[in-house]
C-alpha cells in the first residue's frame, strides 16, 4: 500500500506542469453495488449482497498526456450477511443470519487514463482505466452487539470504463479493503475487511 501511494505521488508530480491547462468537469453519479466483507478466518458462511451509492465526481485530466486524476464525494451501501448462528457462541447470544449493513461517505482519489487519440471516434467513445485508494468514513451500520466496527476505511480501487458522447461515462470496479471494516468484540484479530464490485453511471458536465 505504501509503495503505491508513493508511485501516486510521483505520478502526480510528473504532471504537475501541465496542470494549468488541465480540463475540470464534474458531475453526479450514480451505481449498484455487490458488496462482501472478507474474515480472516472461516467461522461462518458470508454472502455477498446488492447495495448502492450516489454522489458527485469530478476529472482533471491534462491535454497531450491522456492522463488525469478523479476525485468525489458519495455515500455508498456496503456489508454482507452474516450466517452467525452456526458458531455456537453467538448462537448463544441469540444471534443467527444478520444482515449487517455498513454505510459510508467515500472520497475517492484516483489516478486514471483516457484513450482519445481515435481519430475521431473518441468524440462517440472513448476507454478509460483508473485506480487509486478510497477513503471511507462510517456514517452508520446496522445493530450488532457482537461486532465493533472502525470508524473510517482505506481501500485501493481498480476500475474500467467507456466514455459516451464527451459527456457520459459509464465503469465497473473492484474495491479491494486494505484495512479492518469490522471485528469481533471476544474473538483476538477475527475482522473483516470490504470486498466491493461496482457499476456506476456518471454525466460530467
């Protein structure tokens, strides 16, 4: 994780100079989730549910290089549900099959990369790859008095996608968590950490 901070670092570094002719635009966004949360050790079953996010995004990239960076502002759905009842520990505890709801503000922070030399055909569609850390900050989970959840998250995220028309971009991602969402109050280091695979829909402006 930190190696690729700093190959962020340098990389935004590296384009620095043109940063006064970069092209800003902005707009909503809006997507589907498919969200899992990853346990170091198997003690239950755990299935991956649907959730949400809307927000606001925005892109800077800098003209001749094909490269930019995105950043925004979303709240997003995240979580699983917990088959707890087969431990026989949290059985006792009353608890069995909970759906344990985690929800975020995510500030994204990418660096990403736009085809555009198509002669043309990139004025209708043009690929675009980025990737980068997300932050997430907990605004409210689901009741659970078996589990202590963190108050914010880092993840790194991977994401392809077109863009429609100048205007239209449309991607699919996979978020991989790097640090703990949630733990276990009496189990020693049994966490979980988010497991995010995203369509998302955004029109910049």
């Amino acid at each position: 994780m930190k190696k690729f901070m700093a190959a962020m670092a340098v990389a935004t570094c590296l384009m620095a100079p043109s940063a006064a002719s970069a092209q800003f635009r902005y707009g909503p966004t809006a997507g589907v989730t498919f969200t899992n949360l990853h346990f170091k050790q198997d003690l239950m079953t755990v299935d991956q549910t649907v959730g949400f996010g809307a927000g606001i995004t925005g892109e800077m990239m800098f003209p001749g290089l094909g490269f930019g960076v995105d950043v925004g502002l979303a709240y997003e759905q995240r979580g699983a549900t917990l088959h707890m009842g087969e431990n026989e520990m949290w059985r006792y505890q009353g608890l069995g099959t909970e759906r344990s709801y985690l929800h975020y503000v995510t500030i994204p922070l990418h660096l990403r990369f736009k085809y555009t030399k198509l002669n043309g055909v990139e004025d209708k569609i043009a690929p675009l790859a980025y990737a980068g850390p997300t932050f997430g900050f907990l605004a409210g989970h689901s009741k659970n008095p078996a589990l202590e959840y963190s108050a914010g998250t880092v993840s790194v995220e991977f994401g392809l996608g077109v863009e429609l028309w100048k205007h239209w971009q449309v991607s699919a991602s996979y978020t991989l968590g790097a640090t703990y969402a949630l733990k276990a109050k009496i189990l020693t280091d049994y966490s979980a950490q988010n497991r995010v695979w995203a369509l998302r829909a955004a029109y910049l402006f």
